[in-house]
C-alpha cells in the first residue's frame, strides 16, 4: 500500500509552553518514524492559536518553527481570530485538505514515537473503520480511559463532582462507563465500536470527515468529541487500538472553575438534547 498523507490540527489557548514544546517535540519524532516506516507521506501541520494574544501566537509559532522548519513538515499557524471554540477551531483546517488521514491532537498530549506509524498502517490495514483511539497514560505513566459509552448524567456527576468515597461505591459502574468490562486492564485488546472518543487525540479517515462534516461549532467547549463521536458511528466504525500510545496531561472540568464548569453543563444539555438523555 502506498505511504498516505496526513493533516494534523493542534488548538491552543494560553498554552502551558513546556508541555506544547514536548508535544511537538514527540509529534516531530513520530513523524520521521512514519515516514521511516513507509505509511506516512506527506504532512501538514496546523497549529491554530485561540488565545486572543500577540506575545502568545509568537510563542506558538517560535515552538513550531524551532520543530519543523527543517523537517519537511508542511506548517500553517492561525492565530488572531476570536477565541472561536475547539472544535471550530479544528474544524478551519479539517474540510478541504485531501488528506488521506487528520488527526486531532491535544496540545498537552506526548506521542510515542511510533504512534502515527502504528495508527496509520492499522487504519489502512482495516478500511471498515473509519476512526481510532489510542491507549493513553498520564504523567505518572498510570493508564487513563479516554473511550467512554454513552454517557449518563450520573456518570458525569460521578466523575466530576461526587467526592472519593462516594466514587468508590460506583466504582463498578465507573469501570463500566470507560469500557473497562470488555478492554482487559492488564494486556488491553482491540475493540471495535467505541461510542464516546476523546478529542485530545481522534485519527479520522477523510470520507469520515466528508460525510459527517467534523465537529459541530455549536460547541464552544466540552461534549464536541461526543457528538462528533456518536455521528462517526452512524457512517463508519471506531476502534480502541492499544498498540497506539500516547501521553496524557489533561484535566477535569470541575477543576478547572466556575467557567469551566458552566461551560459543561451548556454543551452537555446540547449534547443530549441532539442525541438523547440517558439520566442512569
């Protein structure tokens, strides 16, 4: 099979600097190991800055420069537009590429060094799926659960407001919500139709993008990788691929403040107004 093209979007706002400097600095490692390995071709970049500030889109683009300029990556920086939202964000490059592949990535995430090499030859390899989720890990190399079912308003409330005690008594539904029923803790396997992925890292095949038209910009923050999930499965399959690594250090919403924490909630009742409520 020939080496397929790749288009890669990173939002930021009011990044922290170190981790954008290792997730590019990953990134640009697992390109070349693409590349090595004869699945990824060509490669563009897009690093769309959010934060509504000068001194901050310089920053952004000194990190990218300091990665890419000499390492055949193709590279666009957006940056002074309003503070649009993530998916929006995204969705300025998703649409009209030709890419063969895009991936949205998190800019707090860290790649292994074969994960696009991997994804990409394991997409290509499956053409019933149109979409891939990888095994993720946070900073102290713990296992995170980024694939979720459909969620319920009470595992929401679990996860995000009940205190640990509490947690510890739903912890079997908990489980259950991120799939760890049917995906082994210990030698995690491949599962195809995964309802909910995350938006810190979605490889998406390009009729997967056409025919569900990316994320939804009604969105502004929080549920826009649900939505977009639940409309993926409607036309392709998804798949939980453990082979793929990636470095987590992302956080919850309810610690993140009032703001956060409105914002959820908003694009939460969109979410199941769309899709359904399921309350337990």
């Amino acid at each position: 099979m020939l080496p397929s093209s790749l288009q890669i979007s990173i939002v930021t706002y009011r990044p922290e600097m170190k981790l954008l400097e290792r997730c590019l600095r990953k990134l640009a490692l697992a390109i070349a190991a693409g590349r090595q390995a004869g699945v990824v071709r060509t490669v563009h970049l897009a690093l769309i800055d959010n934060s509504e500030d000068r001194d901050v889109a310089e920053a952004v683009i000194r990190l990218g420069k300091a990665h890419f300029d000499n390492a055949g990556v193709h590279v666009t920086y957006l940056h002074g537009h309003a503070n649009i939202g993530y998916g929006a964000a995204h969705n300025l490059v998703l649409h009209g590429t030709g890419s063969d592949y895009h991936l949205v990535l998190n800019p707090d995430v860290e790649l292994a060094p074969d994960a696009l090499a991997k994804g990409v030859a394991w997409l290509d390899a499956h053409e019933d799926v149109g979409a891939l989720a990888p095994l993720a890990r946070n900073a102290a190399k713990e296992r995170e659960y980024l694939c979720k079912r459909y969620p319920a308003i009470l595992d929401l409330i679990l996860r995000g407001f009940a205190p640990a005690f509490v947690r510890r008594i739903f912890r079997r539904r908990l489980m259950r919500y991120e799939l760890r029923d049917v995906i082994d803790d210990e030698t995690p396997n491949e599962l195809i139709g995964i309802p909910a992925l995350s938006g810190a890292f979605m490889l998406v095949k390009r009729f997967a993008i056409d025919q569900t038209g990316g994320f939804d910009p009604r969105f502004f923050l929080y549920f826009e990788d649900f939505d977009w999930s639940v409309r993926l499965n409607r036309v392709t399959h998804t798949a939980f691929v453990p082979s793929v690594e990636i470095g987590h250090h992302g956080g919850r919403a309810a610690r993140k403040g009032f703001r956060h924490i409105r914002w959820f909630v908003r694009s939460g009742i969109r979410f199941y107004r769309r899709h359904g409520w399921k309350w337990f």
